[in-house]
C-alpha cells in the first residue's frame, strides 16, 4: 500500500531518493539512487548532515527549542566530508550533497525505512543517525514529514503495542516500574516479574547454555529465519520440549515440535491491526475456522487452564481489546465503536479525544518534550569480505514471497525462478568465475555451505551477492552470522562474507 502511494506521490511531481545496496524497483522512479555498500549507512547520513552544517541548511529555531545535545553531533558530523563517504560508501560525494540539499530545502520530507538498515550490528546507530538528519531540519510533527519505520511483518507495530517486547508491559508500559507492575498484577490476578524478559537472541542462545529446556512458538519458524541457521537447529533439536501454535507445519516444527496447535488465519478471526502510522483498524473474520483450529486467544487461554491458570474468559476480540485500553492510558480512548470508518491513531487518551494524527507535533514525544540527538561514530561491519571469503552477502525478500515461505510457497509460485534456490550476482563476477547464467554453484561462509542458481543481475554491483530467505531446502541463514547489535540484539543478515565454489 505504501509503495503505491509512493509511486502515486512521484507521478504528481514528488522526489524520490533510494538508498540501498541493490537496485530495487523503486529505483526505477527515483531521481537518484545512492547505491552504497551494506554497513556504511552511518558514513552517508553523517557526510549528508556535514553537507547540512556546512552550508548553513540546518533549521536552528527547531534546534534551539526543541532539541538537546546538539553540539555533540554536529562535532561528530564535520568529521566526515563526502568525499571521504565517496571513499566508504561508493556513494559520489555529488549525489551525497544532493540529496542533503533536497532534502534539507524541502518542507514536505519524509525518511521511510525498513529492515536494511536495522538488521546490523550497528542497527541502532543507523536509526540513531537517521534520527539526528530529521531533528537537525526540523522535518517532524507535521505532514509527509518524520522518520517512519515500514515493519517487517504485517500487525508488527500492534504487537509492540500490545507487550510483545521484553523490557515492556501492554503500552509500552515498563516492566520495571513498580506502580506500572502493581496495576497489571492488580487487573491479571498475578505478580508480574520484576525484571524483563529474553529478547530473542538471548532465547537462541539460551538453547545452547541450559537456560531454556522448552520453548512455545507462536507462527515462527526460527530454524530458517534466524541467523547462523545449524546453530539454531542445534539448539532446538535439544529442547525438552517444543510446542508450536501455527496455521501449517514449517521447518522447524516439522523436525522439532512435540506438539502442534492448529491456530487461525488473519482471515479467521476477529481483531485489530496497527499500521506504521499507529493507525488501529478492525479486521473481521472473513472465513470459518477449518478443522480442529481455534483464534489464537482461545489456545491461550486453554493452555493457561491446563496448567492451573484461572484467568477470566474474554468472549471476544472486543474484550481483550478492552482491557489493552483500559490499563494503557495512551489507548485509552479507542473502542470498538469508534473504530467503524477509517480507525483512530494513538496516542488517543480519553473517549472524546480525536486521535493523533502527528505523533511528535508540537514538539517530540519524549518527557522532556525535546527532541535527543545522539552523536554517532562510524563501526564497520562484524564480518568483512577477505581473500578466503571475497564476496559481501545480503539477504532479503522477493516480491511474490514472503518470509520463511511458509505460506506463498505451498502453491506454485508467480514467477518459476523464485520457486529454486536462487541468489544474484553482476555478471563481471561471474564471468571472472566461469559461472554460466543459471549455473548451479556453492555459496560457502565459516558457518556453511548451500547450493543455488547464480542468477546473472545487474541489480548488484561487482562484489556484492543477494538471496532470499525463502528456500527452506537452501537456507540462506546457514551462511548468515548471529552476532548482533549490542544494545537490542539485532542480528547483522545485512553484511556475511562468502565465497563461491564450483566444478
């Protein structure tokens, strides 16, 4: 949906700049694509914010009444001239002042970004940097402005806001707190744990130190889409026990699960969805529940019994939803029935309030009500390409599959190629190699091997290799390393060295 209106946005006359290591689609619109090398977005952004302060393009009257901290960045920032950036990007010094000038000059600029800049082990600089280019202009609080995270999967960001998050109670509530922890324990009946829990790296490792002896899944499949993918599998085969509540059998409760929980669709069960502008929108249940399946609350709720639980029946969506608004104050306002025309955005804090459609407007959401810069410096990747692993891997989605392809590839696929094993590569490589177009190679890092069709493409550049997620048979993750960004755990899928191998 997104996309759309980004394309609808540029046929009216919008500028459209892409970074990203391989030449997407949406490239083919875009004035401009800053095609630099996966790990040097911290190079980019800081050499766009020079190009910012040393011509003068930065909003002062936003920073002086609505900021902190920035003369730490704007130290940082004049470190890295781009020419320089040229140097550690591939990104022209010429395209870096551009892009800074266009987007500092104009209004009306928003940043959307997805998992390419957050799955590294410098993720949080990234978000942190890409957050010091908004506040320095002022581009916040107002329409087609921000810095606005396009999620993974569907419902993400309603997930977040639900409690799916360690170090948080239901709206983003902490569970540290302890008037926060009193008024949950009071409403669930039980005392809730005064500490956070695992984030989900600490689980994978959890599986190899003893910490974890039993693990329930709730529609993920770790053993193809977690990285360093034996580790993992390792790790699950020595479980105890391993229950998995999903809607089909995946890779890893078909070699692992002890038990599986026939769950429910989207398109089975009532609910809500929060999109990436925290608009909550109904979704009704468009289908009966096939079989033995049941909504994922009611597995829930059986299992909680089962093990001794005495927790209230919710008859309905409605009322788990009710008690999500009831104890988070910045939901508070939105019920069911004000949510029949085009849903409400939060923060919404009362019954008559009218929802937020500009989330940091007039000032930043913080309590201080200013906005943090945080000045950061340059880390290179962990793992970098050398003479026994010459080629940099990324990974990522096609168009027409999804994920681990649990669901898209149960049935023939739209396009036959995105059906085998597949990975790109610039035919300059493959020529140097004695690849042949189509040719089945060996993809090989220090943590494993798969095999795949080299696909000549000249959406990567020379040194660069793309594969999907998707082929269960050829997992990617088998290559990928798991160490991850030191502050939340978010592994680096983003940048593993390879090389290729073939008779």
């Amino acid at each position: 949906m997104l996309a759309l209106r980004i394309k609808k946005a540029v046929r009216k006359g919008a500028t459209l700049v892409v970074a990203d290591p391989r030449r997407i689609w949406l490239t083919k619109l875009a004035k401009r694509h800053l095609q630099l090398r996966p790990g040097s977005d911290v190079w980019l952004l800081n050499a766009m914010m020079h190009t910012i302060l040393t011509e003068g393009l930065q909003d002062d009257d936003y920073i002086r009444e609505t900021t902190e901290d920035f003369d730490a960045v704007r130290e940082v920032v004049l470190r890295y001239p781009p020419e320089e950036a040229e140097r550690m990007t591939g990104v022209s010094a010429e395209d870096i002042r551009a892009t800074a000038r266009e987007y500092a000059r104009e209004r009306h600029a928003a940043i959307f970004y997805t998992l390419g800049i957050t799955e590294h082990a410098c993720g949080v600089d990234n978000i942190w940097s890409l957050s010091n280019l908004v506040l320095m202009t002022g581009h916040l609080g107002y329409e087609s402005t921000g810095l606005n995270a396009l999620r993974g999967q569907n419902n993400v960001q309603g997930l977040n806001d639900s409690g799916a998050n360690p170090s948080y109670l239901p709206g983003y509530q902490p569970v540290d707190d302890p008037e926060i922890r009193e008024k949950f324990a009071a409403a669930w009946g039980v005392e809730v744990p005064t500490r956070p829990g695992y984030r989900l790296d600490q689980m994978v490792s959890g599986l190899h130190d003893g910490r974890i002896r039993a693990l329930y899944l709730v529609g993920e499949n770790p053993a193809q889409t977690e990285p360093n993918a034996h580790h993992v599998e390792e790790g699950l085969a020595g479980l105890d026990f391993l229950v998995s509540q999903d809607i089909f059998l995946n890779d890893s409760t078909r070699k692992y699960a002890h038990v599986v929980l026939p769950a429910s669709s989207f398109a089975e069960k009532d609910g809500t969805f929060t999109n990436t502008e925290r608009r909550v929108s109904r979704v009704r249940a468009a289908a009966p529940l096939p079989g033995e399946a049941k909504v994922d609350r009611e597995i829930v709720q059986l299992v909680a019994e089962a093990l001794g639980g005495t927790w209230p029946r919710y008859p309905d969506a409605e009322a788990v939803w009710n008690e999500l608004a009831d104890l988070s104050p910045n939901w508070f306002g939105i019920r069911y029935g004000r949510l029949e025309e085009n849903g409400m955005q939060w923060p919404c804090t009362d019954l008559d309030h009218p929802g937020t459609p500009y989330l940091h407007a007039p000032a930043p959401a913080r309590p201080s009500g200013r906005g943090k810069f945080f000045p950061v410096d340059y880390q290179p990747p962990i793992e970098e390409p050398d003479a026994e692993y010459p080629y940099v891997l990324t990974t990522g989605r096609t168009l027409y599959h999804y994920n681990s392809g649990n669901m898209t590839m149960r049935e023939a696929g739209v396009l036959d190629k995105q059906e085998r094993p597949f990975f790109e590569i610039h035919a300059d490589d493959a020529g140097a190699l004695g690849i042949a177009d189509r040719q089945v190679v060996r993809l090989v890092s220090r943590r494993g091997a798969l095999e795949a069709e080299a696909h000549y493409s000249e959406r990567v550049y020379p040194g660069l290799v793309w594969m999907a997620l998707h082929f269960a048979e050829q997992k990617v993750n088998w290559l990928t390393h798991d160490v991850g960004d030191p502050l939340i755990g978010t592994p680096e899928y983003k940048v593993s060295a390879v090389r290729i191998e073939h008779r």
